[in-house]
C-alpha cells in the first residue's frame, strides 16, 4: 500500500473512477472521497449496485493517475487544494498539457483499445427493452406484440431485449415452454419485422435448482468464508453465484448461451448483475479474487458477444461492451433526468465509450410502478438526451404514454439522430481503434469550460445541449471559440454565451464551421 499526495494547480479538474459519481466530476472545487474497491452507498444509506468504474484519474492539466489495483481517493482541503490516493502500485504520471491528451495517454499506456466495437446494430436503430412494459411475466405473445405496436406506431426496428422470467430458474439458460412454446419461430419473426434479439442474464443461480446441485457438486459457485457455498440476497431475492473467476464455470455459461444462439437465433444477451456488493472480500473463489475482480471476470464474458449489454463493469476501458446507466427514476433533477449528462460524460472518461443513459422515461421498477401517469414532457426530454448519446433504449412504449404531439416529438429525437448517425458511427469506430470517448465533456475541446456539464461534445466539432429543466422555453448554452452553425441556421462566434429557444420538439446544437 502507498500513498500520493497531489497539490491541485489553480482551476485544475479532474475526472475518473466510477460513472455513478457523474454528477460531482470535476472533481477539484469541492471535498470528495470515494474508495473504488467497495460498493458505495445510495441516499439512503443502503449498498448501492455497481456502475461502471476504473482505477483511472485524468486532469485538465494533463496529469494521470492509475493502478491495476481498486484504491482510495480524497480532494481534501479548502477549495479540494489537494488530492490524496491510497493504494497499491499507484502511477502518476504527466500524459500531456490537457484533458484530452492525458485521457489518450492514459488508453494508450494503460487500457489500449481492442479495435472493435460492440455489433452495429446497437447503435444504428433504437434499443427496446421489454422490462417496464411487462416486468417478470414476459412471454411469446407479449413479445411479439410488444414488436408490432412499436412498428404500427411509427417506430423504427431495433434491438429488442427480452427480459427477467424468460427462463424457468436464474441459471437455467433455456426458455421456459410454459411461456414461450415455439421460441425460434419467435425470433425468426422478430427478424423477419428487423429486430435483433437479446435476452437477459445473471450470474446467479436458484438455489434448489437441477443447474445449482450440479454447479454445487462441481465446485464451480462461490464459497464464503467457512467454505459452504454462498447465498446471497439480490433485488430477486436469494441466490448462488456463479463462479467466474473458475474457466470451468464460465465455460458452463457460455455453453448455455452458445446453444440458445445456435436453437433459436437469438443474437446476444443482457449481462446484468455482477455488482460488487454482490461479493465479500473473504470469499472463496477458484482464483484469488477481491469483489472487484469478479464484477470484472462477469464482464469479461461478454466479450465473447458482439450484441452485449452492462451495467456493472470494473476495469474494462476499451472493451467492445455496451454500458448502460444505472436503472433511474421518473423524476426532474438531479436524482433523475439531471444525472444522465454528467454519468454518460463520466463513462466515456473512464474508458467506457459505448454508453446508454438507462431507459428512457426511467427503467427504476419500483419508481417506474409508483409513479403513476408518464410526464410527457420528461419522456421527450428524456429521448433527446439518448438520441444523441452513443446508444438509445426504450422499454415504455412510447405510443401507450404519449399524444400526438410528444409522440412527434419522439420520432423528431428519432430523426435527427438519424441525420446524425453517421457521426455516430465515425466516432464508434474512433473509439475502437483509439479509445476516445464519443460522447466528450465541454473540456476535452475547449479549455476553460470544465465546470460545463449539462452539454457536451458530440466528436470534436458538435456541440449538444439537450434541454433537462421541466418547463424550460429557453437554455443557456456555453460556445468555445470559433464560429458555429446552430440547428436552426444562426451563426455565432465564440467564446460566448447564448440563449437559445428550446421548443419540445428541438435539441440545441452548434456545428463548428471551418473557414473556407
């Protein structure tokens, strides 16, 4: 274990270490801590689910911090004047003279890109997830309706994701008859329509289960510390975990999940679970393993699959793994709508450039059943903000909750990431071959503007300032130097400051103009 100090320079921020702190990035003006080799704490004091993270610190400055190991990291002092990091093999080093030159030293040197991306189709068409439309009581029916009201309503096709309670236990990897009898002639006519299709997993496993007494008797589930193997309370309830540090055990997974490809064409799987508050630091696993290292080892099976999905990652930079958000609330503000800029921003910064901003409307469960009728306004804001972001996810029908007019205003989200997509698709395949983010904060181009978080670069030469205050008319929106196109013709010269109309159908953007 060692220990830095960093004495901060005047108006040096800093970004890194795990996406659901979004929100206080840049780190540098205020007191923070944050342990990265344990699971944080929600509002409520309860063990929060993971995000993504990684043992990675960049700075406007250009200074970089790293370590292969999870460790501790405090802005202390009047103003956070200073930067304390404990840890183990801990490296700092000067990556450049700005934040963008110290993010591509950092992927170079310590997460090179793999030189793919996850499949295309998760970024070319919309993502649509069956989870808020019918939560545990999926079957072939509701799917295939699920599919033809999206198409009878406008909505283009995608990749659908069909989720929890396709199968008969957490572990069994196979369709459940009862709800879906003929599962292939389901996904033929998924594809026929132009869907892809994705299904939910975890690596946990019922207890009782055929799949758990043979895991169990093959040593290939996760022992606590007095050697019997480890229940754990989930958000399903109790389960054993998979052992994913054991090849064994993961070559049992795949094998599941490779036959359900090659019977029903299927295409690829939701990961989720993984959360380091799943695991206890004193587990017994094949390989030696902190709580980190198994939430890792869960993402590392994906990589098998070009249609992927997570929202729990740990050290997994410049892996061709799609990141959702954590699942988030229907609300205004920071706690909900607030945080997607900041956390997405925050992801491409630790190495994860293919990220989604959760569900849009809000893919929280309990929230999402509580909150009773959708706030048409938050929906459409909500679309805006994904439209433009890496990749998008529905799982709210947008026809069942909206009129006519945010309806419109849906398919016009729709529309201008259409118009935008081949950018989109330049700066995914920027991202696999160099690691940089596609979705970039204001200071990656633009000196001076670090404490801008509510827009962002879209690649170097678009600026994006979706709309994210309730009511809003009008936003401000920070231009850096240069001249630039808004979307609605007008050309402005930067550095400065704008007020721009923001009616429900427009997302505020500026293009950079070159001269002739």
């Amino acid at each position: 274990m060692n220990e830095v100090e960093l004495i901060l320079e005047e108006g040096e921020r800093w970004w890194g270490g795990a996406a659901d702190d979004g929100l206080r990035m840049p780190f540098g003006e205020r007191p923070f801590v944050r342990d990265l080799g344990v699971a944080g704490l929600d509002e409520s004091g309860a063990v929060a689910p993971s995000n993504q993270s990684s043992p990675l610190l960049v700075s406007t400055h250009g200074r970089v911090i790293w370590s292969d190991r999870p460790f501790l990291f405090a802005f202390e002092g009047v103003g956070a004047g200073l930067l304390r990091v404990s840890g183990r093999d801990l490296v700092v080093v000067q990556g450049g003279g700005t934040l963008r030159e110290a993010y591509l030293s950092a992927a170079r040197r310590f997460f090179p890109p793999a030189g793919r991306a996850p499949a295309r189709e998760l970024f070319t068409g919309p993502q649509y997830n069956t989870w808020i439309e019918f939560p545990y009581t999926p079957t072939q029916e509701a799917v295939l309706r699920f599919a033809r009201d999206l198409l009878a309503a406008g909505m283009p096709p995608g990749v659908l994701m069909i989720d929890d309670s396709w199968s008969p236990d957490y572990g069994t990897w196979r369709f459940d008859g009862a709800r879906f009898p003929d599962p292939a002639a389901m996904i033929r006519q998924l594809h026929d329509w132009g869907f892809s299709v994705m299904l939910w997993v975890v690596p946990f496993v019922s207890p009782d289960s055929a799949a758990f007494r043979e895991l169990e008797g093959k040593g290939l589930l996760v022992r606590g510390r007095d050697g019997d193997t480890a229940i754990r309370r989930w958000w399903n309830g109790f389960s054993a975990l998979l052992d994913v540090t054991n090849p064994a055990a993961v070559a049992w997974m795949t094998d599941q999940l490779d036959a359900l490809m090659a019977e029903t064409g299927v295409d690829g799987f939701k990961f989720d679970g993984g959360d380091v508050r799943d695991y206890r630091a004193d587990d017994l696993t094949a390989a030696p393993a902190e709580p980190v290292d198994l939430c890792e080892a869960w993402a590392r099976v994906g990589l098998r699959y070009p249609f992927n999905e997570y929202r729990a990652s740990w050290r997994m930079g410049g892996q061709p793994l799609g990141q959702r958000l954590q699942d988030k609330p229907p609300l205004w503000g920071p706690a909900g709508i607030g945080s997607l800029i900041p956390e997405v921003l925050a992801q491409g910064m630790i190495g994860y450039p293919y990220g989604c901003p959760d569900m849009i409307g809000g893919g929280e469960i309990v929230a999402m059943g509580t909150h009773g009728t959708t706030d048409q306004e938050f929906f459409v804001r909500y679309a805006q903000i994904a439209a433009l972001s890496p990749m998008m996810q529905f799982s709210v029908s947008p026809a069942r909750v909206l009129d006519d007019v945010h309806l419109a205003a849906v398919r016009e989200a729709l529309a201008v990431r259409a118009s935008l997509l081949p950018l989109i698709l330049d700066l995914v395949d920027v991202a696999a071959a160099t690691g940089e983010p596609v979705v970039r904060p204001m200071a990656y181009h633009a000196g001076g503007q670090a404490d801008v978080t509510d827009q962002f670069f879209l690649g170097p030469d678009l600026v994006v300032a979706p709309v994210v205050e309730k009511g809003a008319t009008e936003r401000t929106v920070v231009i850096p130097a240069g001249r630039w196109r808004a979307d609605d013709g007008d050309v402005v010269e930067g550095p400065t400051t704008v007020r721009v109309r923001c009616d429900l159908a427009r997302i505020p953007r500026f293009e950079r103009l070159t001269e002739a």
